[in-house]
C-alpha cells in the first residue's frame, strides 16, 4: 500500500509533466503568430497624401476637391438618399456612437437630434477643444463635410474615424441622422 509520501511524489511528477507539456505548448502558441480568418471591421484608409494636397488647377484636382471641401454633392444626393441604407451604414458608427433619446454619450457623444444641433453641444459629452471651438449647427452641409473627413473638417477633433468612401453613403447616413428626432428634419428637395 502506498503511503502519502509516495502519493504527494506521484501526483507531483503527473502534475509537473502536465505543467511542462501545456506550459510548452502555450508558449509555442504565443509566439507562432495567429491572424484570424477574417478580421472584424477595419477602419477605412485615408485618403492619400498627393491627393488631398492636389492644387485645384488640374482636372483630377478639380474633380477632388468638391468633396473635399464642400458637401454640395452630398447635398444634391439627400432627395434620393436612402434612410435604410444609411442605418446598416451606421452600424459602423455604433462602436463610439449610440443614437437614442435620452443615452448617455459613450466613447463619442450621442447622436439623437443631431441634425441642426450645436456643434460641441451634447450635455455630459467631453468634447475636444477643437470640436468647442467650431461653431456653428450641424447642417447637412456640416455633416457631409464632417462625415466626408473628419479631421479634415475639424483639424484636433478627437473622432479617430477617417470617414465614409463615398458622396452615396455620406448622404444615407445623413438621411439616417435626420429621422432620429422626436420631430424628423426633412431633407432637401
């Protein structure tokens, strides 16, 4: 018959042959490198450098800079915008942003009632200095340049988004952000 002594030194040298056999093979996992198979949302690329500081004069530069620097061909697609399609794009926004009347701001402030609202005005929202310093409403106008480039629009603004690809997604999106009030704002004709 086996003792305690004889026990505590069987189950320690099972259990150290365990700890060598699992410790090993975590450590080798650690340091083999593992992707997933597809990664969840990535933010989309900025556009690039040459393009943004593109002089005006050239007719890819002429063709660039209305997005860049208004929202007039958002605000030509608001009347055929989607509304639908511009919730499912929102979901993108979801991971800072909630828009519900009445919930409190998360990582950015939320967005309920946002159209023609004061920039930098959602209570209990920290908001850059940057952002404070803006002024003005958030027009169609406004958010179509905002959505477009953010940084852009508002150079320190804490918002780490680069902004929607396309006039057709920002104007959706747009369209969205006009149906959530108690009172909706209509878009333009």
């Amino acid at each position: 018959m086996m003792d305690s002594f004889e026990f505590t030194k069987l189950a320690g040298a099972v259990l150290s042959a365990l700890l060598l056999i699992f410790g090993t093979r975590t450590i080798i996992d650690m340091n083999v490198g593992h992707h997933p198979e597809k990664p969840g949302y990535t933010l989309p690329a900025a556009p690039p450098a040459e393009a943004a500081a593109a002089p005006a004069g050239g007719a890819e530069g002429a063709a660039a800079a209305p997005a860049a620097a208004n929202g007039e061909d958002v605000i030509a697609l608001l009347s055929k915008a989607n509304a639908d399609n511009g919730k499912a794009i929102f979901k993108k926004c979801q991971a800072c942003h909630v828009a519900e009347k009445g919930k409190a701001p998360t990582v950015g402030p939320n967005l309920w009632d946002v159209v023609n609202r004061k920039k930098g005005s959602y209570p209990g929202y920290q908001y850059s200095e940057a952002m404070q310093k803006k002024g003005g409403e958030w027009s169609f106008d406004q958010l179509a340049q905002f959505l477009h480039s953010p940084k852009a629009f508002v150079p320190g603004t804490k918002m780490l988004f680069n902004g929607l690809g396309s006039p057709s997604d920002e104007a959706d999106v747009i369209a969205y952000l006009a149906t959530l009030a108690d009172t909706p704002v209509p878009l333009p004709k």
